[in-house]
C-alpha cells in the first residue's frame, strides 16, 4: 500500500511540480517511490496528487490478489458463465480454452501483455482460419474484461491488440418469388415434421433456439398465434437445455396465417398417433416432441432435398450451408 505522497516546485513560476508517492521498500531495502510530473497551479497539483495515491494503492491491491489465468478462467466459467451464457457459448468458450491455457495458463493475470497476446494470435493464425483467430480473441477479451470488473486485473490487454481481419462474407435474402418457391417446395415435397421445421420460422421469426425450444402449450390454435419465450441449444453431456429468451424484447406471441396452423394441427395429431401406436416404446427424445422436434439431426438433409425441387438459380440460397 502507498505511504504518504508529497511535491515539490520543478520551476520558479511553480507551474511544473513533482509528485511522488511512497510505496514502502522493496527486497533489497531500497525505498519503492512513484513519481510523475505534473503542469499546473499547486491546488491543481495536490488534487492529483491524491488522484495518484489512490491510483498506486489499487495497484498494489491488484497485485497482491494477482490469480494466475488458469485459476481466474475457471472462477470465471463456475461463477459467470454457468449462469449467464447459452449452453452452446459455454461449450464454445470450454474448446477456446484448450489452446488458451498452454499460451496463458500459468501466468499471473497482470503478466499476459498486448505483446503476448499479439505473438499468441501471429502463432494461432499459421494454423486456423482468421475466424477462428477472432473467437480465441473475443473469449480471451470476455473473460479478461470480467477480471477488470471483478478488480482482478486493471485494465484488458485484448483491447491493445489487433486480429486479423475477416473475410467479407456476401449478405443474402430470398426475394419473393423465390420464397414463394421455397414455401411450395416444402409443402409439396415434404412431410409434416420438416413443414413445421421451415414454415414455424418463416411465420414466427424464430431462430434455430427459439425453434428447438418452442413446446406445444405455446401454440394455440383457437387464435392461430404462436408464443416465442425460450429457447433450447445442444450441450456436450446434457443433450438439449432450455432457457428463456435472452430478454424481455424476444419474448413476443405472434400471429400465424390459417393454412400454416392447419399444417401444424395435422403434425400434431401424426405426433400423437405414433406415440399411441409405439405405446411404451415410445423414447422420443426431448427434441423431437416439440413442433420444431428434429430440427437439429435433420436440418442439413432438409434442405439437401429442398434444393434439389429449385430452379438452378435458386438452389445455391438454399444449401444446407446457409
């Protein structure tokens, strides 16, 4: 912790002042002194004076808690991302810190410079894709700013560095002709599973999560609206977890079109005579027994034989790719 602090004129105007601050003495004996100089009046000066002292004992008190990044990743996953982060994140966040640990692992948080992280992301982009690079960067950048908040580390060294740009990747959309197309592709080529697959989306605005999580208590056929208020990822060693929305501003109940409720209906009633005629076989897993069940297995082969009812300018906006 910083001692007392004093200044002195560097000038006879006394418009140039040298601060110092005590900082105790170090291994050898020899006195530990901050110093800076400082331009203005002398209130100025004893005013930052202040501002220094406070500045050099978080420092110390920084220091003297300093966890090595091996340690402060692991309180960072156990206390923040467990219950903050999409189950997918943290599965994504676990595979960055296999290549993390043995470039940062046992250095103390305060010992991992720009400099470090900049020869880590030079050695990493010989071997990965720059998009690779950037999500090493942005866990690395996530969990470093967590220890700038949680007073772990003073300031994030991520932010000083560079990555390598990212390729320009070219936007799509379906016009709607070729929407038209695709809607008739499914509906006239496709079971009732791989309908609602495609159609609950289009309808409802839902993304893959909010699909995959949607039950059906949340559709109602009386009004032919659909509720969209949580969402479910695969986890490595839980299967599917849900959760609900990330905030209040994607949780909506939309209205559906007749002809697509009527679509849903019918695999609903398919859903539950296979239930009775497989009686206790029955096993289907949690992600099947939804309206938006399969999605997950069965995406790619979907829409490999969605695109192949296409005109063959449409085809390449269809792939299992996009």
């Amino acid at each position: 912790m910083a001692g007392g602090g004093g200044i002195s004129a560097r000038n006879k105007a006394k418009t140039i002042w040298q601060l110092t601050v005590s900082c105790g003495k170090g291994p050898d004996g020899k006195p530990i002194q901050v110093r800076e100089t400082f331009y203005g009046s002398k209130l100025d000066a004893k005013a930052r004076l202040a501002g220094l002292v406070s500045e050099v004992n978080r420092r110390s008190y920084l220091l003297s808690g300093d966890p090595t990044f091996t340690d402060f990743a692991a309180e960072f996953m156990k206390n923040y991302a467990a219950t903050n982060l999409q189950p997918r994140t943290i599965d994504a966040y676990t595979d960055r810190l296999r290549r993390l640990f043995p470039a940062f692992g046992h250095l103390k948080l305060s010992r991992i410079s720009p400099s470090k992280i900049a020869a880590f992301y030079a050695a990493l982009a010989k071997e990965v894709s720059p998009d690779y690079v950037h999500k090493h960067h942005q866990a690395l950048h996530a969990i470093l700013e967590k220890a700038v908040q949680w007073e772990k580390l003073e300031s994030n060294p991520t932010r000083k560095v560079d990555t390598p740009p990212l390729p320009d990747i070219e936007a799509f959309s379906l016009n709607a002709d070729q929407l038209d197309a695709l809607v008739e592709a499914v509906v006239t080529s496709e079971p009732l599973q791989t309908q609602a697959i495609v159609l609950i989306p289009l309808e409802t605005t839902a993304g893959a999560g909010e699909l995959m999580g949607l039950e059906w208590s949340m559709v109602n056929f009386d009004t032919n609206e659909i509720e969209i208020c949580q969402s479910a990822q695969t986890q490595k060693g839980k299967g599917l977890v849900v959760k609900r929305v990330k905030n209040k501003y994607r949780w909506r109940i939309v209205k559906v079109q007749p002809w697509v409720m009527a679509i849903l209906r019918k695999y609903k009633v398919e859903q539950q005579a296979m239930r009775l005629e497989m009686g206790n076989l029955w096993t289907v897993d949690f992600d099947d027994d939804r309206p938006g069940g399969g999605y997950c297995e069965r995406k790619s082969g979907c829409w490999a034989r969605i695109s192949e009812n296409y005109p063959q300018n449409i085809r390449p906006l269809v792939s299992p790719n996009r």
